[in-house]
C-alpha cells in the first residue's frame, strides 16, 4: 500500500511540474509564433473545403510572416 502512494504521488508530482512548464510553453508560441485555426463554409473556396463537403480544414496561421510583412499575393490572410 504504502508503495502504491508512493509511485502516485511520484506521479502526480511529475505531471504538476510537467503541466507547469508546457501550458506557459504552449500559450507563448500560439500567441506569438503560429496558431491552428479552423475554416468552415463555402468562404475560401475551392483553396480550402474545395467540393463544397461539410468538414471543415484546419490551417496553421504565421504570426511571424505578418509581423514581418512578409505576405505576398497568394497567401491566405485571417482577420479577427
């Protein structure tokens, strides 16, 4: 028994120093390098959602291409 809790709370610590780390890690590139976005309807057809199906396509949106206005013609570009 006394085993048991023992890998538990090994466990359990590994995970909290583990989740401390990565949340702030993940946060700071979706906010700053690239995020994942979804596009749904018939808005960006036929580039993406081409047949008119009802799924939707994720893309990886660039934060690093607009700050450095690298955006040529061509490029999809998302507005908030």
């Amino acid at each position: 028994m006394a085993q048991s809790q023992g890998w538990l709370r090994r466990y359990f610590k590994a995970f909290c120093k583990g989740f401390f780390v990565a949340v702030p890690v993940a946060v700071t590139f979706l906010d700053r390098v690239a995020c994942v976005a979804r596009v749904e309807g018939a808005s960006m057809q036929p580039s993406l959602n081409p047949g008119g199906s009802q799924t939707s396509d994720v893309v990886l949106l660039n934060h690093w291409k607009v700050r450095n206005f690298e955006v040529q013609r061509g490029d999809i570009v998302s507005l908030v």
